[in-house]
C-alpha cells in the first residue's frame, strides 16, 4: 500500500492527540472555486475536511469529485457516502475510485431520505444499510475481496467511520447501535451536534461502561449557531435534534448583533467541557455555511496549532 | 390482502370516451375489502359514466358483473361468452387481475379501475397500511415481528437511523418509526440483546430485483 | 298540523338515514331526479349511534362523483331533523325545493327528451 494513502486523521488519533475535522458541503453547480475557497479557510485548523454527498438530499457537486479537489490542493478528505443514492455495485466502484486517487478516509451513511430534497418524487436504493457498507468497505480493505468474493487487485485504504446520533429515539438502544457499529467495523464515528452534554454525557458513560471507547474513536460533533433563529429552528424542525431550552435561551437573551458571537461562545464552552468526557478523541466542527469561522472556534478552544504528523 | 385505491372517474372516461359498450369487471376478494373494485364500486363506476355520457347527449351500454376473483382461470372463465361483446373492459381488480384479463382475453381492450397500492391491512374501517413488500425472504424472525422493508422509510436491516424521534419517522410524523417498533416489542419479548445481532446484507435476487417471480410447486402438480 | 310542503318532492322512507348508500343517490339521478336530500335524525341522536354520520359521507361520496360527471354535486344534499319536528320538516323542505329549482332540472332528462 502507498504511503500517500496512509490516514493522518488515523494517525493523529493512534498517537493520542485530539483529532479535529470539519466540513465541507459542494456547491450546486461545477465551479469547484466554490469548495476550495472553503478548504482553504480551514485547511490549517483542522486535520481533515469531510465532504458530504447530497446532504438532505439536494443535488449537489458530487462528494469524490470535491474530495479529488481537496486532496490535490494537499488537504486530507473524508469521503461521506450513503446508502440511499447507490446499490451495491455502485458502492464497491466509488470505493475503488477513491482509493485510485488515495482518498484516505471515508464515513458510512445511510443519508437524509429524499422526501426532503429536491428530487422527492425520486427512487432510494439502500440495497444496503450503514452498517453493511462499513462491514462492505472493512471486507474490502481487509480482506481484499469484493462482496461477490472475488479478488481486488490492490485493495482500498482506508480509515472507516460512521455516524452515531445519542440524542435520537429510543435512547436506550443508542449504546448498543454504536456497540453494533462498532462490531461491523467501525474506527471512528462523527457524532451527531451537541448541545445537550449532559445527555451526551450520559450516552458516553454507557458508551465506556462497556469499553467501546477503546475499540473506536469517537469525535464530538459540535455546530455553532448564527443567531437565535438557527438555535430554535434545530430545536423545533430537525428531527433527532436536542437542543435544551436553556440553550435556546441565551441566544434569545443576546441581541441580535451580538448573537453570532454567542454561538461561537457556546461552542468553545462545549469543547472545553467535553474534552474532559472520558472515551472523546477529537471534534468534528460543522458551521454549516459558516466555514471562516473554524479557526476561531480551533483557536479558542485550545486546539490550535493542529499536531503535525509525517 | 392487496390494498387498492379508485382512480378517478376522469382518468376511466379518458380510455373509454370512444366506447359504445362497456362491462366493468369488479373482484370479491382484496378490492371488496378495501372498498375499490368490489361489487358496491362497481355500481357507483357504473351508474356514475352511464349519467357521463347520457349528459354527453351519448347512451353507453354498461354492463356490471362481479366475480368471485380475478386471478383465478376458472373463474375468469365466467365471462369467456361475454367478454368478446364489449368494446372494452375496465376491471377493478388489482394489478394482477387486470393483467390475467388482459392476457386471457387477448384481443380485448383491458383498462385498470383501480390504482394496486401495497399489501397491508385494514387498520380501522377507511384507513389501511403496509406491512409487507413481498421480497421473497421474510426476516420477521429477527426483527420482533415487525417488517423494516416495508415499515422503515429507508428500509434499513439495522435502524433506527438518526432521524426517529418520538416514536415517529423523520418522513411523516404520522408514521411509527419501525425500528422504534421492533425495539418496543423486543423489550416486550425480553429478547432486547437480538438488536445487536448485525444484520447480514440482504439477498434481494428474491426481491424485484431477481426479476419477475415464481413459485413452482411440484408436488402438488399433476 | 296540517302543514304544506311543495308536492314535487318524493319521500323515500327508509329505516335509517345510514341505509343509503351512495349508488341509491346516484341510481335516482340515473332516472332523472332533479335532487336527492337525505334527512337524517337530528347528529348525536342516531338510534344507531352513527347512521347519520354515515349518511352524510354517502351524500359527500355522491357529490363528488356528480360534480366529476357534471351533473353537479349541490343537487345532492343532507339535513337533520328531529322526527318529531313537522314545521321544521316543512320549512327544509321548501328550502330543499327553492334549492333544486333554482338549480334546474337534471341535464341528464334534458338529454334524454333531447334524444327522444
């Protein structure tokens, strides 16, 4: 295997450091400017840039495409991938495309359902889950074998991770989804945005008890609001969201031009509050159209400069 | 049982404007339960384009006659003396009916009365839901009796996802989560610890996928 | 009471409002009936618990198909009564026929004669 293929975000994590990553959603359209004004913003705060692949099913730029950009202007991709959009053919190709440009990281979805996008009259594939395509990818990468079981002439490379969601229903099975995860593969997992830590930290409590920190990474989502809208519209409209009325609060409690620093208040409080939260290797930044400012936010908590790794 | 909804009036007048005698073909089994082809609709389809085309200054000759079911040979065979009469049959049979008409009345023009939804159940009296797609494996065994195919928007082997809250589906919120379902009834077994049984990609030849199906029986061929 | 009411309307007396269904609406527009009106008990005083409800779905169902085909579904039409309650009877009724002649005969006998 090539060392270009070689995670840093993996390495990062094994050596113990704190892992930071953020992300970038593709523009709708082929000026692929777009994505590298982005990248270029963060590339020196964070560790890796996943790139999401039609997040709430609206059409956009496609993910490896955005990662290839990435990945020639020197930053290190994440390739999201669901399950909604791709059969299993589709899925062991796209993986080997990536591999054929070392794309070093990816992050197994099932992905937004279409009904929400802009294309709600259309087919779902989900030929196979989210679990299945990390056990898909694992098979692959370990075994060398496609699922049809044939041979790969040089296998993929790649550091594999999922999402978990502690906040959605029923709660008392969102440990054991991770543990499920985590048997079918799993390195590291993205987790949903956090606001509410005391649940969250319920949820890693259950997590360490049954020393799944051990076995898997898990980075803490975290998204700072822009104004007191944004907080309530997570609260209301985003299903699987939990955002406390306290929190909701203080962004209501600030005045409009002060809000946007408030959020970005918030989240390096929530940062500094869950690094100490035993089994939590890193953060994963969403500010979601808000890409400049990540450094802030890096710099802030602390997290800054990232560790440099050959 | 096959659930079935009535097109409308409108889209039926469409392929049979030009007809100068018709027959509407309703069905006594899943469509009479579900309120769309049985003998009662075919009355109303009946009685409704005959006042059409009287209103159109036009007298239609509509014949009704309901059988006992349509994918059946024998019984389809009842109407093998008058089928040839019609300029057209609309049957209000699902999907399969209108289609072992078609194919045995071969020189016919066959329309659908109906639109063939899904197999479900009748939840209460004008209300019906999905509750099987068919896919020629049943896991029901290893999800608490309750089907994620055909229950779960995104028909995942090993839900919930992110988006059940509530004990509904980010899609509809009248719709059960059905991962919030199986694990409702897993705890209800006592068998909570088969959720983290992975399950395995899923053989979907026996699917659509695989393409048409059948079942050969030989032992009960003569 | 001696109460007057327009001689043109037909009653159809049936056991409960609930018993008619949709195609008895339509079969007497089919035979050139200007109007159907459904008189059910007063809502909540059904013997039957729910006939009337019922009944008034029917009259829905019927007016639905009737504006599909263009005979026109306010032909059809539902009221509640009280079986004790003649004036009022009476008083719906008139109603019932000022409805329906304003509304024209049924454009199904117009062509009908029109052909004849």
């Amino acid at each position: 295997m090539s060392d270009t293929a070689r995670s840093k975000l993996q390495r990062i994590l094994s050596e113990g450091h704190l892992a930071v990553t953020s992300e970038c959603g593709p523009p709708r359209g082929s000026d692929p400017e777009a994505i590298k004004e982005k990248a270029e913003m963060i590339k020196d705060y964070v560790d890796a840039v996943n790139v999401t692949d039609n997040q709430t099913s609206v059409t956009r730029l496609c993910s490896m495409a955005a990662c290839i950009h990435l990945k020639l202007m020197g930053v290190e991709p994440v390739l999201q991938m669901v399950t909604r959009d791709r059969n299993r053919i589709a899925i062991q190709s796209d993986i080997l495309g990536a591999a054929s440009f070392d794309i070093p990281n990816m992050l197994c979805l099932s992905g937004d359902h279409q009904s929400f996008g802009d294309c709600p009259q259309g087919q779902n594939v989900h030929d196979i889950d989210s679990m299945q395509l990390v056990q898909t990818v694992r098979m692959m990468r370990d075994e060398g074998k496609f699922l049809g079981g044939a041979e790969i002439k040089r296998p993929p490379n790649m550091f594999v991770g999922a999402a978990a969601n502690p906040f959605a229903d029923p709660f008392e099975i969102r440990v054991p989804r991770l543990a499920k995860k985590v048997a079918a593969g799993t390195e590291f997992i993205q987790t949903q945005c956090i606001y509410n830590l005391d649940k969250f930290e319920e949820w890693m409590k259950g997590v360490c008890d049954r020393g799944l920190h051990e076995k898997v990474h898990i980075l803490a989502g975290v998204t700072p609001f822009k104004s007191a809208g944004m907080a309530k519209f997570m609260k209301k409209r985003v299903p699987g969201m939990d955002v406390p009325d306290e929190v909701v609060k203080r962004m209501s409690d600030t005045p409009k031009e002060k809000q946007p620093e408030e959020g970005i208040n918030i989240c390096v409080e929530s940062i500094e509050r869950l690094k100490s939260v035993e089994g939590v290797h890193g953060f994963h930044i969403m500010a979601i159209e808000w890409e400049g400012k990540v450094p802030e936010i890096v710099e802030r908590a602390g997290l800054y400069p990232r560790p440099k790794i050959d | 049982m096959i659930i079935a909804e009535k097109k409308p009036i409108e889209e039926i007048i469409g392929y049979v404007d030009d007809c100068g005698k018709l027959l509407i073909l309703g069905c006594n089994e899943c469509v009479t339960v579900c309120e769309a082809g049985g003998k009662k609709e075919v009355g109303i389809l009946a009685s409704a384009l005959r006042m059409y085309f009287l209103n159109q200054g036009r007298e239609v000759k509509i014949d009704e006659i309901t059988l006992e079911r349509q994918c059946d040979h024998e019984y389809l065979e009842e109407i093998r003396d008058v089928a040839d009469q019609y300029d057209a049959i609309v049957s209000l049979a699902c999907g399969v009916g209108v289609q072992f008409v078609a194919e045995k009345y071969h020189s016919q023009r066959v329309y659908p009365g109906v639109n063939t939804c899904f197999l479900g159940a009748t939840e209460e009296r004008g209300r019906w839901s999905e509750r099987c797609q068919a896919c020629g494996t049943c896991i029901l065994a290893y999800t608490g009796g309750i089907c994620p195919i055909a229950r779960c928007a995104k028909r995942l082997l090993n839900g919930p996802c992110g988006g059940s809250s509530n004990g509904k589906c980010e899609v509809n919120p009248e719709l059960d989560c059905a991962w919030q379902l199986i694990i409702d009834r897993l705890k209800a077994l006592g068998r909570l610890e088969d959720y983290e049984k992975l399950l395995e990609i899923k053989d979907w030849s026996t699917d659509r996928a695989g393409g048409p199906r059948k079942v050969v029986r030989e032992d009960l061929q003569i | 009471m001696r109460l007057t009411y327009p001689t043109s309307l037909r009653i159809i007396r049936v056991p409960c409002s609930g018993k008619v269904d949709i195609i008895h609406i339509l079969r007497a527009f089919e035979k050139g009936a200007d109007g159907v009106c459904v008189i059910g008990c007063r809502e909540g005083e059904c013997h039957f618990k729910t006939g009337n409800f019922r009944a008034r779905r029917h009259v829905e169902q019927a007016q639905t198909v009737l504006d599909t085909i263009g005979i026109g579904g306010e032909r059809a039409m539902m009221y509640n009564l009280s079986s004790g309650d003649g004036p009022l009877f009476a008083k719906y009724a008139e109603e019932i026929y000022e409805k329906i002649k304003a509304l024209g005969p049924n454009p199904i006998r117009r062509q009908k004669k029109h052909a004849a």
